[in-house]
C-alpha cells in the first residue's frame, strides 16, 4: 500500500472514532421517548414504483432528456475522474504494484472512499492475475466493470425508487445539515411531481433558521403548491400535525415535510425528528414513507461523515445528493452505497427547476465514465 493511502486510512479510522464517541455521548444524554402511537393493521400498505412521466408518450423524450442533464451534470467529474483513470495507462507498459497504488490513490481522490478504492483494486489485480490479462482496453473497462457491479452487488437490499402510500396521503420527510439544499430540494420535487399530476403541500417545519419559513413560501409561490406554517421559533411538531391534517380533510397526494439542520446539536434535532415522526404516524399510519437525508456532493467526505451520524440516529430511507453538477470527483456516490448500504434517490444536476433527477446508475456509469472508455479503445 503507497503512503499516500496509509495516510488517508489514519485519517479516516481518526475520523470514525470521533465519530462513535459523539455517538456513544448522545446516546447517553438522550430522554426517554414518548410512547409511539400504535398503528392500525388494516392501513394501506406502502409501494415501492418508479416514477410515471407526464404522459406514457413522452417516456422517451423525458429518458433522453435524463441522460443528457447527467452528461452535462457530470462533466466536470468526467473530465477530471477519468483523465485521472486514463493517465494510469500513460506510457503503459504493464501492471506492477505502482500500478495498484496510483489506482488506489486515482479513486480516494475521486471520493470513492479508502475502504471501496482498496476493494476495487484488490478485486481487479486478482482478476487480472487469474486471467492473465495484459492488454491496456481489458484493463480499462475491467476497473470500470468493477466500480459498477460493486455499486449493484452492494445495492442488491437497496431500491433507488421512492416509497409512496397506496391510499391516502404520502409524507416525506427532509433532514439534513444546513446549506446542503434541502429548501431548494423539496421546491423542486414539489414542481415535479405537481406536473405529473400529484396534489402537493408543503409543511414549513424548520421554525429554527431565520427565514427558512419563508424560502419554502417563496417555492411554494414558484410552483404554485400550498405551504403550512407557523410562527418562527414555534414547535415543528404543530405544524406537521396541521399540516398532516389538512393532508387528509383535502385529500392532498403528497406531503414534503422541511426540517431544521442543526447536526452540530445533534440531541435536541434527533429528540425533535422523533417526535415529528410520532406525529404524523400516529395521524397516518406507516408514515412517513421516506426520510430523506440530503447532502451536499461537493463537501466530498464531509458528506460521508455526515450521512454516518444520520444513519445511526435517524431511519434514513435515502439520499438526495445535491450540487453533483459542482464537483470534480463523483465518487461519493459509490462510497455512500459500499460504505453505508443508503440507496441515492434523487441527484442535483443543475441550477435549474428541472435538475434533480431520479438516480439512475446506468445514467450515472455512463455520464461518469465515457470519455475514459473512449480513450482506452
């Protein structure tokens, strides 16, 4: 192993033992929870399906219009990942141990994390041993082929498609730290789904940001979708039970829940989401059908960290990874599956309403990897 990659591996093991000490000291501080409320056996049971687009005719122009928000989203993971993949084969000669430490050290700094980057390698100098290959474009797409089926073997528990109630009102709930676009992302859902038929409200439950009640307004006006709100500093628990309620008298489809984004008060935040989640499952049972932790895609390994301490104290059902257009690397997307087992849902691929798009692998493997595979032929 280079030492560039025992560096990293210190860093990382520092990292996650920080990490289950603030996790041991929550567990100690947190208070009883309140009795939750039973749920009714006869509630309709939830449905995993894939999104229908606005009409079955434009199943096709909406597909291409997918790949080509990830290819142009990925474009700056694309030039820079795979010039790095393609500069391993510069003046190629063979594959030696220098070889499996610069591909080691390619893939950490493309955010694909120590533990999966080591895996890769491993699993493809033991393939290339067994069979013997020496040739540059078998090499080239073995390394790719590896990335993807590591991603799927790894997501086989996992489904990539939103969970969504078979009657009666759907609610998701948004968590996150602040200034990871969890506002914008739920506007934006919002516009979505509201195009595609689905009545849509919006529940403005972080009262503790100055101004967040009004950002969600402020989308609420955009996409022409009801927002219920209160006071600043008022319980968000109040406010997803009216929200909720109004949710069942009006028959509304879908309900996207803000919350506030204080991980650094990680105790008061959990005790807060838990109290919501009793809330509105004691209103609609076996809701919420999705808890969304939303995270920022340039903030590389911060993320990481980020999604570790959610995944041990909240029931997160999936990723929203936002700003995936602004990075260079792309390679958090393999390491939160391998490292976290957390299917990514929906990824930020632009500026623009329309630019959160439902998580495709093929989509992602394609928009990632093409210029390398292209180079290599």
């Amino acid at each position: 192993m280079s030492i560039f990659g025992r560096r990293k591996k210190k860093k990382l093991e520092q990292q996650a033992l920080e990490e289950q000490q603030a996790l041991a000291k929550q567990a100690k501080e947190k208070p009883v929870a309140e009795k939750p409320a039973e749920e009714k056996s006869d509630a309709p049971v939830e449905e995993k399906a894939p999104e229908v687009p606005i009409n079955p005719q434009a199943a096709t122009t909406e597909q291409n219009k997918e790949v080509d928000r990830y290819n142009r989203g990925l474009e700056k993971s694309r030039r820079t990942f795979g010039q790095k993949l393609a500069d391993l084969f510069v003046n190629f000669s063979g594959v030696d141990d220098d070889f499996y430490d610069d591909l080691e050290e390619t893939l950490i700094g493309a955010d694909v994390g120590f533990e999966t980057a080591v895996q890769i390698s491993d699993e493809v100098r033991e393939e290339i041993e067994s069979k013997h290959v020496t040739d540059q474009k078998v090499i080239s797409n073995l390394i790719v082929s590896k990335l993807v089926s590591l991603y799927t073997r790894n997501g086989t528990t996992e489904d990539n498609h939103l969970v969504f109630a078979t009657e009666g009102p759907s609610v998701f709930l948004f968590v996150g730290v602040n200034g990871v676009g969890k506002t914008t992302s739920i506007g934006k859902l919002a516009n979505r789904f509201k195009k595609r038929g689905k009545k849509v409200l919006l529940a403005a439950c972080d009262t503790f940001r100055a101004g967040a009640i009004e950002q969600l307004q402020e989308w609420g006006k955009r996409d022409g979708v009801p927002v219920v709100a209160g006071p600043e500093k008022s319980d968000p628990a109040a406010v997803v039970f009216d929200a909720v309620q109004k949710a069942k008298k009006e028959n509304y489809d879908l309900v996207l829940v803000d919350t506030a984004g204080r991980l650094q008060n990680k105790v008061n935040l959990m005790n807060e989401l838990d109290k919501m989640r009793r809330v509105i499952t004691r209103e609609i049972p076996h809701a919420p059908q999705e808890i969304l932790l939303v995270l920022d895609a340039t903030t590389g390994q911060n993320a990481m960290n980020q999604a570790k301490v959610f995944k041990e104290t909240t029931e997160v059902t999936g990723i929203i990874l936002t700003k995936l257009d602004g990075t260079a690397k792309g390679g958090i997307v393999l390491a939160i599956r391998n490292q976290l087992h957390l299917s990514v849902k929906y990824v930020g691929l632009g500026e623009q309403v329309d630019d959160l798009s439902p998580f495709s692998p093929k989509d992602f493997v394609d928009g990632l990897f093409s210029d390398f595979l292209e180079t290599s032929k």
